[in-house]
C-alpha cells in the first residue's frame, strides 16, 4: 500500500470518530463531540457576523465553506453531523430574520459555547402557539428532535390560531421535558432524536424568530435541503476511504475488486458534484434552488447505498463486526438516508423540469 494523506490526518475528523465508538457503544448525547467542534471554531464560523460569525466575501464562498466544514464533521461521525447540521441551519435562520437584538442574544449564547437545532417534525396534533390573554405559551410536543435535552436550544415551529406557522427559540436542554427512550436504532445512536414536549413553555417577543411563514420561505426552505445531503457525503467519503485502507493486497491486485471500488469512486464523486452545486443555487436563491436540491437527495441516496454496497462486498465479513469502523458508517449513513418521501421528493423535482425546457439556460450543468 503507498503512502498517502488519509481522512483520519485531520485531527478533528479523528477525534470525533474515535469519541464516536464510545457513543455509539452507549447511547449519549456526544457533549465531548461537541466540544471539538466548539475548539475548532465550527460552532461560531457561519453565525451572523453581528453575532461574531466570520465574514465571507459573498454567500456563495460562505456556502462553500460551510459545505467542507459538513463533510469534515460527517466524516468523522455522521451523528455529530446531524446535530451540526441543525445548529448550521438555526444560526441561518438567525442571519435570515433575527432582530439586531436578537443577534446580539445570539453572540451572547455562542460565547458560551450553546449549541441550536431545529425541529419541525412533530406527532399529531402538533405543536400550537396558545394565546391567553397576555399569556402565550406551547401545547404539543416534537418528535425526532436530534440532540433533545443535549442542545441548548432549538428554533421550534408552531401553529397559532390563524396563519402560518411561526419560528420560536426555545431552551432545549430539559430533562423533564425530554424523552429518548424510544430512540432504538443500529445507526445514528448519538443523535439521540428523541421526544421534547413543550406544553407550557411560555413565549414572549423576544422569542419569536421572524415573521409568520419565513421558516417555509422558498426556495430556502427546500433548498436547504443541500446541507444534510453534504453530511451524508461526508460519510461517503470516509467510507470509501476506510474501504481502501482496508482492502487486503489480494483485492488490490484483483481487476474485478478494482472495478468495484472504482465504481465506488465514481458515485461519491458525482454525489459531490450535485452538493456542490445545490450549495451554490441554495447561496444565490436560484429560482430552480429547490428542485435542484429535491433532486440531489436523490442522486445522493442512490450513490451512498452503491457505495455502501461496494464497501461492504469488497471488505467481507468484516464489514458487520462490531468495533469496524466500516460497519458504524454503514449503520449510521442507512438510517441518515431515510429522510420523508424521498421518492415523491425527486418526482417533484422531475415534473418541475419536464414543466419547462432548460436546457438553452445552462441550468443542467
């Protein structure tokens, strides 16, 4: 085997995949994990510069950097990049519509090192704002809130009486609150995307986020759907690496094992093509954002689960004992990929592109 640079050289992917076995061996929220992402800088870095985040040249070279620093976090433990995707997506929230005091709130909370998500998905009958009076508060609860009673806040939606729903910040480190005894699973275990209920949390001004209908806005909405997609190809990548660490000289020398894992080369690096992309329309609020990211879902399923594959035919047996980092990546990146409906996602974004002809607008490339 010749020398090379391997993935594990970063010592931030490193760390996070070593604390990750442990994690994974005993579900927990991954605190140590997110410490490292706090002493590397990556929990501040995309926050709105009047909250100390790091000023860009421009939205697409500040989502170009946020699209490493997903697949950094990804390839280190797919988990971890779950919960770094939220907190990414609550501190684009905050750059998006938060007052200059709420900004100001927000720098305060980084200080300190706070960790956000979002949650969105909810058990019927979901998640309302009550108004009594002067007095408002929740009713309902969250379901698959990733990092509930670890993180230490979350940008929630709820439904009010009449109109769309709003944004509200909300502590989320609640142990009471908090229910993760149904988060059962062979991957994703430090995600720990439990249930939080938020019956009772009382809302005041300073905790509404925006206005009504900006947590739906397109094409950010959907087309932010690139983010998670980039966690995914992390994964991807560190899988193919530990494939190839892990070949024996035997498959090395075998054109039919070199066939596979080129195979496997290919699927990722088309994955990371489309990410890219759908990072750069998603950055200039393209009118095509959100099918382009509808169908980069699709494209990125299709090439994790050929990678997965590939991995897993090319290491053998080995690929499913406990303790291989082959067998945790491929645990963690199967349940990643089941987001909601993914196949009516990319018939969306197909109809939309049958709907017109773009192939005279270079918006294929």
């Amino acid at each position: 085997m010749t020398g090379s640079r391997s993935i594990l050289d970063d010592p931030l992917v490193a760390t996070l995949a070593l604390l990750g076995v442990g994690y994974d061996e005993a579900t927990a929220y991954p605190a140590d994990s997110v410490a490292a992402l706090a002493q590397a800088g990556l929990l501040r870095r995309f926050a709105p510069v009047a909250s100390g985040g790091e000023r860009f040249a421009d939205a697409t070279a500040r989502h170009d950097a946020m699209f490493d620093a997903l697949r950094r976090v990804g390839r280190g433990d797919l988990s971890v990049g779950r919960l770094f995707e939220g907190h990414v997506n609550a501190l684009a929230l905050f750059d998006w519509y938060a007052t200059p005091e709420q900004q100001a709130w927000l720098g305060a909370a980084l200080d300190a090192n706070a960790m956000f998500g979002v949650w969105a998905t909810e058990p019927p009958p979901g998640v309302a704002l009550v108004s009594d009076g002067a007095d408002r508060h929740l009713r309902g609860a969250k379901g698959f809130a990733s990092g509930a009673g670890g993180i230490t806040h979350a940008v929630v939606t709820a439904r009010p009486a009449d109109g769309p729903r709003v944004m509200i910040v909300v502590a989320a480190d609640d142990a009471h609150r908090t229910d993760a005894s149904a988060w059962r699973v062979r991957g994703m275990r430090a995600s720990v995307s439990g249930r939080y209920d938020l019956t009772g949390h009382r809302v005041d001004d300073g905790a509404i986020l925006g206005a009504p209908g900006d947590y739906d806005r397109e094409p950010r909405f959907t087309g932010g759907a690139w983010r998670f997609t980039a966690v995914q190809l992390g994964g991807m990548e560190a899988l193919l690496a530990e494939t190839r660490a892990t070949l024996s000289d035997a498959a090395r020398a075998d054109p039919l094992a070199r066939a596979a894992f080129g195979q496997a080369i290919v699927a990722t690096r088309t994955a990371w093509l489309w990410v890219r992309e759908a990072a750069r329309r998603n950055a200039r609020e393209d009118a095509d954002a959100a099918t382009f990211a509808r169908m980069t879902r699709g494209v990125v399923e299709r090439a994790a689960l050929d990678v997965m594959e590939h991995a897993a035919r090319l290491v053998g047996t080995r690929s499913a004992f406990a303790g291989q980092r082959v067998d945790k990546i491929i645990r963690d990146l199967s349940l990643y990929l089941r987001q909601a409906g993914p196949d009516h996602v990319r018939d969306t974004a197909v109809r939309s592109w049958l709907d017109r002809d773009r192939w005279g607008e270079d918006e294929w490339w």
